[in-house]
C-alpha cells in the first residue's frame, strides 16, 4: 500500500496582468520546502459565461 499525501486543489481565474504576482503569492504561501508543496499549472482561458446572467467574458469574471 502507497501512502499519498493530502491533497487540495485550488482553481483561479485571474487577468493576464496579474498572473506573475498571483504566481508568486502563491508559491511563497505554499512552500514548506518538503514533497507536496504542490505545482502551479498557467493555462490560457478562451473564454467564460456566467450561466446565472448569460454574461460573456471579462464581465461574466
């Protein structure tokens, strides 16, 4: 039997402009320098709707 670590995972959508400090805060909040720290994935976002309003967008965000 394997043991895993704890997991939690956590999704953000952020503006490009912001992505670096987003990175950073981050990757400093969540170090502790042993395995599990975790990996920070940039994905590009096509685009978004708000389902409640139909909003498209950066104004659906």
């Amino acid at each position: 039997m394997v043991d895993l670590l704890p997991k939690v995972k956590i999704e953000l959508v952020v503006n490009e402009k912001d992505v670096d400090s987003v990175i950073k805060i981050i990757a400093e909040n969540a170090y502790t320098g042993k395995p599990g720290d975790g990996k920070i994935f940039v994905i590009p976002v096509e685009d978004v709707c708000r389902v409640r309003t139909g909003e498209m967008g950066p104004d659906a965000i």
